[in-house]
C-alpha cells in the first residue's frame, strides 16, 4: 500500500481505519463487512468531533491535523519549515493527495446495485451544531482544510493548505483543545485534553472590575510575550476567582492561550510538564485552584522550586495561575510565632520559609464578598439576563431570604438563587 511509503507521518491515532479505508478503496474487499466497519467508524468520528461534508475527507484532514511531528510542530512554531524536512514532507503530501483523489461513492457498487450508504458518507449532513470534544471554531476549520485539500489542484498547493493549517491554528492536542489536565502512569505525566469547558467569560462576571483588569492586563502582557507574572487569586469562596480564570481562557484562546489543571500531589511532575510545552507555540497557565497547605504537607516546596529558586529556568511560554480562599497559602499556627521552642530554635526561619511561597506571585488580587447593596446588583443582573419575571421588590426580599440560608452574600449564592427560581417556572 502506498501509505506504507510515508516517512514523516505515521502512527496516526486512528491507523486500522486509516489503514482499512485505503484496503476498501484499493478495491481489497476479502472481508465482506469491512466496508460496513469503516462507515460505522467514520459515522462515530463524525458525532463526535462534529464533522459535515464528505466524512472521509474529513478524517484525513483530522489525521494531518492532529499528528504532532518534526514538521507540524515546525510549522506551528515558525511556518514552512525548509530545507530537507519540507521535501520529506511533500513526499508525504503527495501521497495524501492520492488518497484524497480517491472517489468513495464507488464503494456504492456492488455486482450493479447501490447501497446508497457511501453516497451519504461522501455528503453528510451533521444532526446537530455540537461537537463532544472541539469547539465549533476547530470543528469548522477542520471541515474548511478537507474542503481545500480536495480542491489542491498541485502537491505544492496541497501542502500549502497544510501548512497554513498549522500556523493558524496549530497541531495535536494543544492546537485542537484548550484545556488540559495531568494524568500519571508509570512515574511519567501525560497531558490530557479535557474536552467539556464551562462557557464563561468576562462580561458574565458582574462587578470587581478592577480585578479583573489586573488579570486582563497580565495575561494580555504574556500573551503578546511581555514580561508577566506569575498570579494568586485569593479571597472569600464564591466571588468569582475560578471563573475568573476560565473566563480568561475563553476570552484568549483564539490567540493562542493554553491551561493545564494541576493538583497539589502532582507538583512532582510539574518538571516534566514543562519539558513537554516549553517549545510550543502556545502560551500555557499552570492553573492550581483551590490551592492550600496544611502543615504537613510539604508539596509546596516543589511548587516554590519551579516558580523560582530552581536550577531550571521556568520556560517563557508558562505562567503559574492559582485560586486560593487564603491570603497566606500555608497553615500557620502559634507554635510558628513563638520565639523559642522545644525543636527550632530560629523560629523566625520557619515563618519566612512559609511566607515566601506567596511572595513567589507576582501579582496578588484579592477577591473579597460583596456587600450588601453590590450583591442586590449581582442577583438584578443576572435574574434580566436569565429573563426572570418578577418584580424588582420581590425579587430582593427572596434574594435576602435565599442568601440567609445558603451560604451569605456572594456571586456564587446569587447565581444558585437564580437558577433556583429558573427551576421553579
């Protein structure tokens, strides 16, 4: 088979069917239902990544997409790449433009009948707008580089379409996700795609506007790599600091802004997560929500390491962003405050050692419950964007109600009235 002739693009995460359809399309029919096998395949890659059109096509423009190489990852980083590796590359290429030109529709024929199967393959038409793992901007240009590689009247033009791929919107799992998290497996990290991300962003937060200017600003600075700092979010639960930083996912995605979940027993591996992204064209935030020491716990040690204070360098594409509900991350008690005791002498020293994991954020934005008269403006914000109908008067006394027994005045209790009284209708 020709596609046993590729040098730079192998391994692709779905071979058998990549390797099945060019059997089938060779005109291999030894086994009678693989034809049914492959359509069925493609039928579920279609639901799930929310592909339209001619699915075969889509599935090679997926295959080139998501395969992470020597000449992808130079291209998302610097554009064509040159030299021997772009004439490697177009070797490949012109074996893609085969399988392109093949017609699927043929596998219709069948000693003179047509099933009709592969003619609604080659045009099929999505039942619905979502995908379960891209968003629509990913999905939609997937769907656009099957189209245009079809029309590739040359190998050169074909590989062109290619390449502007990449340098748009890049390539594998940090071109086509915007979030990840840590998964471990035999003393390695793998970075994880997750694949369903809340859809908040900046304007749903009503209020602190200053704070989330302060965050706008540094992320903006790192994105358009400017110096920025490293950021902790602090302040009274429910106000508003994790949405905070998914807002400002979604809010800089399209301009090449990455996040990774990472947990608190996982800071070991935060070395070798850097080492996998520090020369990617993206700029990633570590993300740590929630984060807090208790006194025996010693993780912080590694996080104080990597933000500074280690041998390695933090690599410039990679910014710490954290939530905590305390100002001073690591549990303090009396026993650090007293001048002399029993095992530590130099007491002092242990205080400074506990402190200076804070002084390791360079921007500290506080995030505090709002008073009275702001939380009456939060819950008439959001009761008219949900299209509550109610007067303003019985609104707020069923607010104040709502808020005396659910956890006090917040962002978060004002949004779980609302949807409350949604539930109620």
């Amino acid at each position: 088979m020709k596609t046993q002739e590729l040098v730079i693009y192998r391994n692709f995460k779905y071979q058998e069917l990549f390797d099945q359809m060019e059997q089938l399309l060779l005109g291999d029919k030894r086994e009678a239902s693989a034809a049914f096998s492959c359509a069925n395949q493609l039928i579920e890659l279609a639901v799930t990544y929310g592909f339209n059109g001619n699915l075969y096509h889509c599935f090679l423009a997926f295959c080139l997409a998501n395969h992470e190489n020597a000449y992808s990852t130079s291209c998302e980083i610097s554009g064509p790449a040159g030299g021997s590796l772009d004439a490697l590359a177009q070797h490949d290429f012109r074996i893609f433009k085969e399988l392109f030109e093949y017609d699927v529709c043929t596998l219709d024929l069948d000693g003179g009948k047509s099933s009709g199967i592969w003619s609604i393959i080659a045009d099929y038409q999505a039942a619905r707008e979502n995908s379960r793992v891209f968003n629509k901007r990913i999905r939609d240009r997937i769907v656009v580089l099957a189209e245009s590689l079809e029309r590739a009247a040359s190998v050169k033009a074909f590989q062109r379409e290619v390449t502007q791929f990449y340098m748009e919107v890049g390539v594998g799992k940090f071109g086509l996700n915007k979030a990840f998290r840590i998964l471990e497996k035999d003393e390695q990290a793998y970075i994880d795609p997750i694949t369903s991300i809340e859809h908040v962003y900046l304007k749903d937060l009503v209020g602190y506007e200053i704070q989330k200017k302060k965050l706008i600003d540094n992320t903006e600075a790192f994105i358009q790599g400017r110096e920025a700092n490293n950021v902790l979010l602090y302040g009274d639960a429910g106000t508003g600091k994790s949405s905070s930083v998914k807002a400002i996912l979604n809010q800089y995605y399209d301009q090449g802004l990455r996040i990774i979940e990472v947990y608190k027993h996982q800071f070991k591996a935060l070395s070798d997560v850097l080492e996998q992204v520090k020369d990617r064209n993206y700029r990633f935030i570590i993300y740590m929500d929630d984060l807090s020491f208790e006194e025996s716990e010693l993780e912080y040690k590694y996080l104080k390491a990597i933000i500074e204070g280690g041998l390695g360098k933090t690599p410039k594409n990679v910014l710490i962003y954290a939530t905590s509900n305390r100002r001073h991350l690591i549990r303090e008690s009396f026993h650090d405050k007293r001048q002399l005791s029993d095992d530590e002498i130099h007491a002092n020293d242990t205080v400074q050692e506990k402190l200076s994991l804070v002084a390791r954020f360079g921007v500290t934005i506080y995030f505090g419950a709002p008073e009275p008269k702001e939380f009456k403006e939060i819950v008439k914000t959001l009761a008219a964007r949900s299209g509550v109908q109610m007067s303003e008067e019985e609104l707020l006394f069923k607010a104040n109600q709502w808020e005396l027994s659910h956890g006090g005045l917040s962002g978060r209790t004002a949004s779980q009235f609302i949807t409350y009284l949604l539930g109620q209708n």
